[in-house]
C-alpha cells in the first residue's frame, strides 16, 4: 500500500526561541488534500547517569506546559551543529555536576512524531568523575540521587511520568546488572 | 530550593486542527522574567496489543513531520471528553480490527515536557477478538504483526524509533512471560 504523503505547499506559523511551527498542505495517497501541523526542534539528549552502585541522579524542574515539578533524567537542547555526545557531557557537567568516563549511546526516540520532529537520543553515562557544577544560566533544578531499582519502582507505579526518563530507564535497566 | 515559575502573560500564537501554541511570559524562581513556548494537545492512547503467542500488532504510518514511515503501536488521539479506555479500543478497531477482551493502563508518559503538555495513555491489549476494520477517513497505513521478543531486538538495534512504541514494548515485557 502506498502510505506516502507529498509537500505541496508550506506556511511559516511561529519562529520561537525553541520551537519553531508550521503547516504544511499534502497530498494524501488518495490523491486528496489535507493539512499538517508541524513543530520543529532542534533536537535533544538525555542521559541516564549511574554510579558504581546502580545509584541513578536525577533532576527535579519546574515544567511550564504542565505548571508542575517532573522527576527526570538530565536532559537538554542540541546547540546547533553540536554532536549529541557532547551535548550529553555538557549537560551533565551542568545539571548534576559529574563528568562520565563511559558513555554509551543506548537508542534514540522520537517523542511525538504525530505532530513534531523531535527526536532524542538516550545515553547511558557510567564511571562518574566529580566536575565543577555550571550551572546554565536561568534553569533552576535540584539534584535527586535514587538507587535503580527505586526509580523502575517509580516508573511502574505511576510516580515518573517523563517519557524520556522512563525509556532511558527501562533500556539501562537492561544493560546494568541489577 | 524554589523551582515554581508564576505565569504573568500569554499570547495565543496558534489555533490548529491538532495543536494550539502559546507564548507565556514567566517569573522565573530568582524574581527575572522569561518566556515560555507552549505545545498544548489533546492526549493521546497508544497500544500494545497482544496474541495468545506473544505476537504484537503494529502499524505503519508516514510521519510528516519526520518526512518517513515509521512502525508504530497502534495510538490516536483522545476526542473530547473521550475517556481514555475507549479512546484505546476504538483505536485498536479502527487501526488493526480487534477489540481487546483485557485492556490494562500500563503508565501514561508526556512525551514533550519541555514545550508540550501532550500526555499519552500506555495499554496493554489482551485477548483480542476479531472485529470489523473501521478504517478511519484520510488515515493510510499497513498492519504489521510480529513477535514480541523480535520488536525487543528492534528496539535495541534501533530499528524503532518512536518513543511511545518503545516504551511500550519495554513495559509490556515487564508484564508478559516470555
């Protein structure tokens, strides 16, 4: 079956500081016209940081779309042309204020594909080396330490509920001996 | 430490079909102002569904977004109003044909936190009797079934891509013997 969609036309919406948002007209593969709402972003990491005791950090934040606290791993924009292992160490240093000498790229998701391109990739960071905490400019975080199996406790009973943070989870939870 | 932010201002952006975007403005924890780039949408269900011999049910869907056919778990979004269990069977009839005789909500995850208050329901879908296929209008793809310890190994070398599929497949296989 031919499930192919084609461009036909494309409106500039919004051009945010981190998001950027457009439609799009396609031609379904009926050969009729529809719409597409589009949001662009630059893309992200997230990184599952754990020490030599399965002990994972985290990080509480304020989340503006959900005006609540979430518990999630530390995570962060790609800088343009930055590589996503870069990104990875550069947001650990500057949320939980470790630097790893192991990390291993465990997959990467696309989080909504139903309406935006972003897509995150999940790291897994071991051997911990303590470094001096940067903290980025206007983010305001707290650093959460929790034993593995505590965390996937969480993830079952409802109590994390970042979509990232729970597949970085589960993935490492099969690369770590428990 | 304070991690709250107080929304002063919002400006509609966008009012779409799917989506709606907002710019607030904030008062970040320290007194200074921000903005805030606002996704807003309706929820979602995804669905593992599962036969009596571990084989899962998949679709394959173009993604305008991401411009490519991804193998997703089937999902749709919540109507008004529409509780989430129903949300999730009309989905499993409408994408697959079957209807669940056991239908179990296995987390919720929002999928964007950082700029969208998308949340997603996780089901997992047992017993499954065959049902008409009520194929929604414009909606174009391809039922691909598979067994579940195969979709794992696609997770981990990478051939998933979708964050809630993958999700779903790691918690399904929390839940299932295999």
């Amino acid at each position: 079956m031919d499930l192919y969609e084609k461009t036909i036309g494309s409106k500039k919406i919004y051009d945010g500081k981190i998001i950027r948002v457009r439609q799009d007209r396609v031609l379904l593969p009926d050969g009729r016209e529809s719409t597409r709402e589009i949001v662009e972003h630059s893309g992200a990491v997230a990184i599952v940081p754990v020490d030599n005791n399965n002990g994972v950090y985290f990080v509480r934040q304020y989340r503006a779309p959900l005006e609540k606290i979430l518990l999630e791993i530390p995570a962060g924009r790609l800088e343009p042309g930055e590589p996503p292992e870069e990104c990875a160490k550069r947001e650990l240093a500057e949320e939980i204020g470790f630097m790893p000498q192991k990390l291993r790229q465990m997959a990467f998701i696309y989080s909504s594909p139903g309406f935006s391109d972003e897509k995150v990739y999940l790291y897994l960071a071991q051997d911990l080396v303590k470094h001096h905490l940067e903290n980025d400019e206007g983010e305001f975080l707290e650093v959460v330490h929790m034993p593995l199996p505590e965390a996937l406790a969480m993830v079952t009973d409802g109590a994390i509920e970042d979509g990232k943070t729970i597949t970085g989870l589960l993935l490492a939870s099969r690369y770590l001996p428990l």
